[in-house]
C-alpha cells in the first residue's frame, strides 16, 4: 500500500461520497451502502456493506445507510 505525503501550503479539503444501492443482491434483495472519503484526491477511507434487512424502496435504502 503507498501512502502519500500531503505537502505543506494551503489547507486540504476533506471530500466525502456516499450511495446506496437498492437491492443490488439479487438473492437475498439487500441494499449495498457504501462510501469514500478523499483528501486532495487522495482515498483515506472506503467502506462497502450490504444491509441487514430488506429495502422496500430507493428512499428507505439510503434513510437506513444514514441511520
């Protein structure tokens, strides 16, 4: 794994991307969430999980990734 150095000067901006995926398991019909955090277009962070239960709709799938 290669880690960069962040240089000194003006100050980074922390940027996050999240999204959730409705029934994107096509067997058992679970929601995929997942998210990135970058800092100066470097990834930090990245996490992808299916949900627990069953999403009934788009709407429902990203209330539960946000809860």
């Amino acid at each position: 794994m290669v880690f960069q150095r962040l240089k000194t000067g003006k100050p980074k901006k922390l940027q996050d991307y999240v999204d959730a995926n409705y029934a994107g398991d096509f067997d058992q019909r679970k929601s995929t969430m997942d998210y990135v955090f970058t800092v100066a277009e470097c990834v930090i962070n990245w996490n992808a999980v299916l949900q627990n239960m069953v999403a009934l709709s788009m709407i429902e799938a990203e209330y539960i990734f946000a809860v």
